[in-house]
C-alpha cells in the first residue's frame, strides 16, 4: 500500500514537472499571439486563447456544533453525544484577473435560503462578490446538526426549532463566510488541471424493479424479489487540480455521485469526506486543501443488495472514502492543463410548479402530522406524505423557486449547482449535453426543494417519488436550464456576469 503511493507520487512529480512545462511554453505562445491579434482571439473557442493569469485561494472553516445539538437525517429527534471527527466548510476562491467565484461545500445534510442569502450578504460586503458568483452546497452528512428553519411557515421539521438547533444556524453564516475569507486572503498564482475518474464499484440504484411489477425503494439486501435497478448510477468522478509548483499540489476539488450516509450514530461526522482528507492528505501532505462535493445521487446509495454484509459504520465510511481517493489517484496521469483560465458564473431561479394534492388528502396529512409526539410514531410513509403536503402548502402561490447556477473555467471545467436530492439520470443528461470537457454536479445547492425525481419515476412511485415537494417535469426544467447556461459560458456569452464579478 505504502509502495504504491509513493510510486504514484514519483509519477506525479515527473507528470507534472513535464505538463507544468508544456504548459509554460503554451502560455508563452498564447501571449505572444495574443498580443499579436489583439481582439480577434476574442471569436475564436476557448482552446486557442492564452491561459491568462489564474489566482486561486484555499480556506477551511471548522462548523461543529459547540454544544449538544439535534442531528439530521432520519425521521426522529437525536442529540448529539461526542465528536468523531469535525465538520468543515471548505471553500475554494478563483479570480482571473475579471471575474472572482467562490465554490463552498459545507458538511451539512442541506443548505436552506437563509443561512445561503446571509453568508452570501457576507461575502458580497467583504469581498464585492455576487451571490451569482458563490456556490454553496452542501455534502449531506447524515451525523452533521438538524439545520434550523428561520421561515415558520416552512418549519415542521423533526426537532430543528429547538433552542440549540437556532443558535447553530445563528451564528452559521459568518464560520461559513470565513472560511471564504481565509480563501480570499490566500489568493495566489496556481495552475489547474483536470481530470475524470472512474469508479463503478461504490455506488448502487436504490430503486428496483420487483417481481410484482412495482418499484422497490431499499428493498434490502439478497431481496429475491429483486429483478433489476430501475435507474442508473454515474462512476464519472470529476476533480480539478490546483498546483503551486510541480509536484506541491495547493487543492484539490471533487465529486461523485454517492448518498452520504454510512456512519450513522451521535457523533459529529463528515462521513467519507473524512476519509478522503485523511487518505489523499498522507499523499499530497496535510496541508493540501481537499474539497469534496455531493453529485447528484438522489436514487444513488451505498447499499449493494447482492450481499449481506453490514454496510455502515465508520469501517464503511472509510472503506468508500479510500476507494473514492483511490479513484482519484488512479486517474492521476491523466491529469490535463486547463488551456484558459477565463472564469465565468451565471445563476438562474427556475420556478417550479409544487405537487397538486386533494382537500381531503391534506385532511389527511394534519390528522397524521397531529400523531407526531405519539408512540409508536405513524408509518414512515405516511410521515413523508405528510410532512410534503405540509411543506407543499406553505407556498401559497404553488411554486418552488429553485437556483440553478453555473461557474465555468476555460473550456474545460464547470461546476453546476442544483437546489435538491437530484436523480442521478438528471445529473447524467447534463453531463452529457454539457460542451465542457468536465462538468461536476453540486447537489443541495444554493437552497434545497427536496428530492428531484425524472419524469419517468413520478409514475413509478415509491419514496422519493411520494416526499417530492416539486411537481413532475421540474427536474427535466433544471436540466434545461443547466444546459443553457452552461452552452451560453461555453459561446463567451457572459459578458455581463464578468463584469459583475468585480
Ligand atoms: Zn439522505
């Protein structure tokens, strides 16, 4: 083991040694020419404009809960007992000399629009940066804390309006925006690289098709009623690769499509992120920045049904955190220099239309939610039904506003956010209509709707399907809009946007 990565270090040394200089004389060239044309470059692709400068600053936050506090991810109340490891706020800032963006993963189960608005309020008197231009998602640890919802209306919640859950989310914004802060005042010359690994072992469809014609949802290991997955998974794993020189890797960002919940307990955990910390910080050395986001997995977990081993626990955390490092590092060679350092961002607020119901359906559900502090507690799907017809009117005019935003560097890499649980078949279709050569889907972005099925699955039913705020089609409008953005960054269209970015 110990053999192997030093052998991957000495090829990345020389790897990089080789490219960085390549790249130098690239560059050289670009300039030359492009002081040559001047303007023409301007109407020519991304590939032949010089690189530019690229300044790029790392800062991490620690956002533990100081006290006991209630801990997300299940349908009940459970306070935290003890630390396992910390929860960060990560933050990467990129400034080409015109445009400033900011990229924020959070160890979080969800991010909401106030704790959002005000970091991003922060971070635009601080730094003049726009909301546009700030990205923040969160990785969806299930042992992070119960995230306090400040709008009522929107507040029935398991255990989130307690007193501690208020002061966490209180004081959330600016641990957040300091790690922004810390990445501001870093800023420097790095170089970027990029890179897609693979790895198609780890992560599993949830949703199964059963012999009885219906969609199963977790149908639990060695099911025989099992016929086959009734979706997809995504093994592309995007990264992008910051150096300072030749072989001292500064940071590294990236992403898979993987539901982050393995640990489970009372104790604070960033789950698998931890582990890839850990594991890639012994390759690159500790104080490489390591910032890993949460692609779109909202059908997409750990459990391989073909087996009966137990799955969870922090053995198994570690187990997928070191092979998601592995995949990296596997696909380390192919490492390739971004050929412009050009940065662009846009956003856009799709709104969505919510799920109709019945007035007697939403009789229904307050007979349910009023059962809530009972013993034994109401069937687990008649909770989500309920807690969705509750959510679903809150929003009186029907909608469901839901940011979708794109930052791009070069023609090559772009990072796309999405406000939910988003199924990995909508994460895909951008990929795949998207002109850069790497696209990394941030979900529970910028806000959350909750679970984003595709078309098809709202006529399969089943959980996901059942607590979706938003109606059918939503997810197919976030794709669009994706896309769009995304081919409009590739055509050299956001003039505008860059100019905001100052
Ligand atoms: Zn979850």
């Amino acid at each position: 083991m110990q053999r192997s990565i030093l052998f991957q270090r000495g090829l990345l040394s020389r790897f990089a040694r080789r490219a960085f200089l390549a790249r130098r004389v690239f560059y050289a060239f670009g300039m030359f020419f492009s002081a040559l044309l001047g303007s023409l470059f301007c109407s020519f692709g991304f590939g032949q404009e010089p690189a530019g400068e690229l300044r790029v600053g790392f800062g991490a936050s620690e956002i533990t809960p100081s006290r006991p506090t209630p801990m997300a991810g299940y349908y009940g109340v459970r306070f935290s007992t003890a630390t396992h490891d910390p929860l960060w706020a990560k933050s990467t800032v990129l400034d080409d000399g015109q445009t400033r963006v900011v990229l924020v993963v959070v160890d979080l189960i969800s991010t909401n629009p106030w704790m959002v608005r005000e970091t991003r309020k922060l971070i635009e008197q601080q730094l003049g940066i726009p909301a546009s231009h700030v990205m923040i998602s969160a990785t969806h640890s299930h042992t992070g804390p119960m995230l306090y919802e400040p709008e009522e209306r929107l507040a029935a919640r398991f255990g989130n309006q307690t007193d501690e859950a208020k002061g966490y989310m209180i004081g959330l914004p600016e641990r957040i925006a300091k790690s922004v802060f810390d990445a501001a005042a870093n800023l420097r010359d790095r170089t970027a690289w990029y890179a897609i690994g693979q790895e198609s072992q780890l992560a599993f469809n949830r949703r199964f098709f059963m012999k009885d014609g219906t969609v199963g949802w977790n149908p639990g290991k060695l099911n025989a009623r099992i016929v086959r997955e009734a979706g997809p998974t995504d093994d592309a794993l995007p990264f992008v690769a910051f150096y300072d020189e030749p072989g001292k890797l500064a940071g590294l960002l990236s992403s898979f499509a993987i539901h982050l919940d393995t640990v489970g307990g009372t104790e604070w955990s960033a789950d698998m992120p931890y582990t890839i910390q850990e594991t890639l910080g012994k390759v690159f050395g500790v104080e490489a920045h390591l910032q890993y986001a949460t692609g779109a997995c909202g059908d997409v977990n750990h459990i391989d049904v073909r087996t009966g081993n137990r799955q969870g626990g922090h053995q198994e955390a570690a187990r997928i955190g070191t092979r998601l490092s592995g995949s990296i590092l596997r696909s380390w060679n192919r490492l390739q220099p971004v050929a412009s350092n050009r940065l662009a961002a846009s956003h856009q607020i799709v709104r969505v239309p919510v799920r109709p119901h019945s007035a007697e359906r939403s009789e229904w559900a307050k007979g349910v939610l009023s059962k809530m502090n009972d013993q034994p507690l109401p069937a687990f799907m008649e909770m989500v039904e309920a807690y969705r017809i509750a959510d679903v009117e809150a929003h009186p005019d029907g909608m469901l506003d839901a940011e979708v935003q794109v930052i791009t560097l070069g023609g090559q890499v772009a990072w796309v956010s999405l406000p939910g649980e988003i199924f990995v078949q909508l994460g895909i279709a951008i990929k795949d209509a998207s002109p850069f050569a790497i696209t990394s889907i941030h979900e529970l972005a910028n806000g959350s709707i909750g679970y984003v099925p595709t078309r098809q699955a709202y006529e399969q039913g089943n959980y996901e399907v059942i607590s979706a705020r938003c109606a059918q089609g939503s997810g197919e409008m976030l794709v669009e809009s994706a896309i769009g953005q995304l081919r409009e960054q590739f055509n050299g269209k956001q003039q505008k946007s860059q100019v905001e970015g100052r």
